[in-house]
C-alpha cells in the first residue's frame, strides 16, 4: 500500500509531525510518497511573496531528491489527488499539517470529502502553532476576543516538544510519477531571482543568532529599526522552514528574562491572530467588527501610489515603504506605522494595504497578522481602539531619533541633520541649499496634515458606529 505525506507550508524534515507519523506507521510492504501540490491559481504576479515561497519549495525539493523524491504535482489539488489516485490506486493513506484559517482550511475540508468518498485514510495534525485555533476557550467555551486573558491561560498551558523525525530513504518511493509536472515545476522555478537564506539549515542558523546574540535584549532593541535586531524567524515559520516548537524550545534553554518573556509573547499574539482568523473567516474582506463596516473610505489612488513608492513626505514612513520595495521585508514597528498612515492619515481602505503587503512581503501571512491590516484599521478585535492613531513624526522621533534608518533607505535626505530629519519640511530655503535636499523637487512636502486627518478619521469612525447603530435598529423593528 502507498501511503503520502503532503507538504504545502512545513517544508522541513525534522519537527514535522504528519512526517513523523507517515514514518511511525509504515509497515514493511508500504511504500510513502512524499508529495507538494503547485497551484497556479495562487500565483501573486510580480511577487516577493511568490518569489520567496517558491524558492523555499525549490530548496526543499534540492535536499529531498538527495535524499530520495520530492514529487511535484501541478494544478487544482481535487484534480490532482484523482490523477494520483488513478496512478497509484493502491494508495490507502495520507498525512498532512492542517490548516484551519483562509483558502488552506477551505482546500483541507474538500480534501477530507475527496479521501473519505475515496476511502483513504487521512491523519491530520495541528503543526504550525504551540497551541491551536479551538484549543484555548474562555469560561463559556467561547473564543477570546480579548488578547490578555487569552495570554493568560496561553502562557499557562504546557506546550509539546518538538518531534525527532528518522528519515526512512529506502521507504520513499523515489521513481518520478508526474514528469510534465515537475517540467513546469522547473520553469517555474528557473524563473526566481536567486534566493539566499533560505531552507531548514538557514533557519535554524537565524534562530541561533536570535537566541545567542538578540534575544536577551530584545526588550529594548525590538522597536528600533535601524538596529535590526528582531528575530527574522517570521518568514521560515511562514513557510515551516523552521518548527515553531523548536522554536519554543530554544528560548527555553535560555536564561529567564523579560527580554525572553517579551518575545514569548510575541508568539503568543501569533497564536492569538490564528485563532481569530479561524472563528472569523472572511477577516482579509471585511471588518470583523461589524459597526466599522460603513467607514467612507476616500480611497484617492494618487495618495496611494504615493504611499507604495515611499514619497508621502513623512520619512519614517517613506523609508519603511522604501524597505520593503527594496528587501521585501519590513520591520515591525514600522509595519503598523506605515499601516496606520494608510488607513488613519490617507484614509485608504485597509483592503488595499493588505493587498500591497501580501505582494511585497516575504513573511506575510494573515493567520498570524503578518501585516496587521484590521489592527492598523481597528476594525479587527477590540484589543485595539480606534481612536489610537500613530502620529507618524513622534513614532519617528521615538524609534529612530538620530534619523539612521531614514538616511539608510532616503539618502537623498542624508545631510539633514537629526533636529529636522524627522520633519524636512521645516527647512528653510537657506537650509534646504546648504544640505542638499529642495523640498517638492529632491523630496516630497507632507501629502497630509496629520493633525487635521487624525480628526476627520475619528470622524469617519464615529460616522460608522452610529450608522451601524441605525442599522441594527431597523433590522430588530424589521
């Protein structure tokens, strides 16, 4: 009988459950088929995003087929698993690490229908986070909407360690199945910009660096772009280049501190956004808090364009942007910094940053509120009110006060010096001379007055609520 793992976002060997459990359960006359679906309909066109993901699957591909066969499937996955299935009709059981938020959890549910009408066993195994999207209930076995009484019980639940997985080479079944598949696999790939860092060994390398040499001041360095000393772990974890309970476990064979309990956290608010991702479906298109669902977005496409190429005339915004066009990474402070001028300066629709960000970012994944669109817009969970607006030159002047990652990605701004780095504007004609930067000609004068649209946003806000207000009115009158 052939048995399958199916890989989608786990492409590593060691810490991956459903191979773990594949291997446990082979019995001598089983045969396992190692398997990963391409979907063109997922393709994101001119994509880091699509650059990055590939190139990991590539990388796992390269270290598999040493070993012995990745096979490479290309197409709809129902469409393929038939195709499979009419290939190999002796094939009795699959294993995968399942999804239960987005277009993954709706795949996994046609899937299950697909083996059980079939009659193929299915194992699934919840992999990606320490704890999963149903696990943690409060009192009424309900979801949390609330962060902190979520982190509270979070933090109190033991979490697994990761599994030791014996790769078992000669029960791979390694002769190519789909070679027209793997054809395009190949073209798809020979069309990547070469990608470095990537793969298990990468990761586990970037997750020594943090814990050796980061993680004990992560409290103070996490929030300061120009040191760069956050964990770069997202984008592995993204794809399960690297297991999160590896992960776990290495913070623990650290020394007990606030900077490691900071950052434990963090993975806790990853864990959090899973859980209100799965009990709110359809949070990328629209709010989850049903009273801002009437906001009157302005949606000016100038504004926007301004905001994707980094030139609104606020710094730390247009080097956040400027980073992540170049990199296609994005610090994290400067992600809800750059999300909050959108949705609360320009007062562009969260949709469309969400958008921009999925293309752009190596690491995005909504799951885990990579990006952070309904928080920027406060039309996510309650955790976050609405009427808390970034005010882009004070977050500037906190978080990067000597200008150093502003000069970094706007050299055209690196003569100014730190008093007006934050606010060019200010420069007067003499100045903008003498440092070499003329105003609406080398950079751009702001596009907003932060102060005025802070109002007009608020006002939008309390527009919607009361509106929503009118609206559940008529309907309980109805």
């Amino acid at each position: 009988m052939q048995a399958v793992v199916w890989f989608r976002r786990d492409l590593r060997i060691q810490d991956n459950k459903a191979l773990y459990h594949a291997f446990q359960d082979l019995s001598e006359e089983d045969e396992l088929v190692l398997l990963f679906q391409v979907n063109p309909e997922q393709f994101l066109e001119d994509s880091s995003n699509h650059e990055a993901f590939f190139a990991s699957v590539a990388h796992f591909k390269k270290t598999i087929d040493k070993k012995a066969h990745l096979h490479i499937q290309y197409g709809e996955p129902l469409d393929l698993f038939k195709r499979l299935k009419e290939t190999m009709p002796e094939w009795g059981r699959i294993y995968f690490n399942e999804d239960t938020s987005g277009y993954g959890a709706e795949r996994d549910e046609q899937a299950k229908k697909f083996f059980k009408e079939n009659d193929i066993d299915y194992y699934r195994f919840q992999d990606h986070y320490l704890h999963g999207a149903k696990e943690i209930k409060n009192q009424q076995g309900n979801a949390y909407k609330v962060f902190t009484p979520y982190y509270n019980q979070w933090k109190e639940r033991a979490k697994e360690t990761p599994v030791n997985v014996r790769f078992k080479a000669d029960a791979v079944y390694s002769k190519m199945l789909f070679q027209e598949d793997e054809k395009k696999f190949e073209k798809l790939i020979g069309k990547l910009k070469k990608q470095t860092k990537v793969g298990e060994e990468a990761a586990k390398r970037q997750l020594k660096k943090f814990v050796t040499d980061f993680v004990s001041n992560y409290e103070n360095a996490r929030d300061i772009p120009s040191l760069d000393q956050t964990s770069h772990l997202s984008r592995y974890l993204r794809t399960g280049e690297l297991g999160i309970r590896t992960v776990w476990q290495a913070l623990q064979e650290e020394k007990p501190s606030q900077s490691r309990k900071t950052f434990e956290k963090e993975l806790c608010w990853r864990e959090f956004y899973n859980m209100i991702y799965t009990n709110s479906p359809r949070q990328k298109k629209e709010p989850i808090q049903e009273q801002f669902r009437f906001i009157k977005w302005k949606n000016n496409k100038e504004l926007f364009e301004k905001w994707q190429t980094g030139k609104t005339g606020f710094p730390i915004v247009d080097a956040a942007m400027r980073q992540l066009n170049e990199t296609g990474w994005m610090h994290n402070r400067l992600r809800m910094i750059t999300a909050s001028f959108l949705t609360k300066d320009l007062l562009i629709d969260w949709r469309w940053g969400e958008k921009y960000f999925q293309q752009k970012l190596i690491d995005y994944d909504p799951a885990s509120n990579i990006g952070g669109w309904q928080w920027a817009a406060s039309t996510g969970t309650d955790a976050v009110p609405y009427f808390r607006i970034f005010n882009p030159t004070t977050q500037s002047q906190k978080f990067d006060s000597k200008g150093a990652f502003i000069r970094e990605f706007i050299p055209e701004l690196k003569n100014v010096p730190d008093k007006l780095i934050h606010q060019p504007e200010k420069m007067t004609k003499e100045e903008q001379e003498q440092y070499g930067v003329i105003l609406d000609k080398d950079y751009p004068s702001p596009l907003v007055n932060h102060k005025e649209r802070r109002k007009k946003a608020l006002s939008l806000y309390e527009s919607s609520k009361e509106y929503a207000r009118e609206v559940e009115q008529y309907e309980e009158r109805d």
